[in-house]
C-alpha cells in the first residue's frame, strides 16, 4: 500500500527546494527552514516504518 504521508513530505520537500535554488534563497530563510524540518520528519517516519 502506497505511503500517502510520506508522499506528501516528499513532494513538499520538493516543491519547496525548487523554489529556493530559483529564487536563491539563503539559509535562515523560513522555506529553508521548513525543508530542514521535512528532513527531520522524513528521517523520523522512515526510521518507525523500518522496524
């Protein structure tokens, strides 16, 4: 069965990086944020689906 929450972070982590590398967005700014916090709960929900 398909992951849909981890799905969804993926696609927002993403999205979100997308439009920092085109808008050259430095770290500190809140998207760059957001990604380190998806990055977090990426990590988090992968390491509790492994085992």
């Amino acid at each position: 069965m398909a992951d849909l929450y981890l799905k969804a972070l993926e696609a927002e982590r993403k999205s979100l990086w997308a439009a920092c590398r085109l808008k050259g967005l430095p770290k500190g700014t809140p998207e760059r944020q957001r990604i380190e916090e998806l990055d977090q709960l990426l990590a988090e929900h992968k390491a509790k689906k492994a085992g």
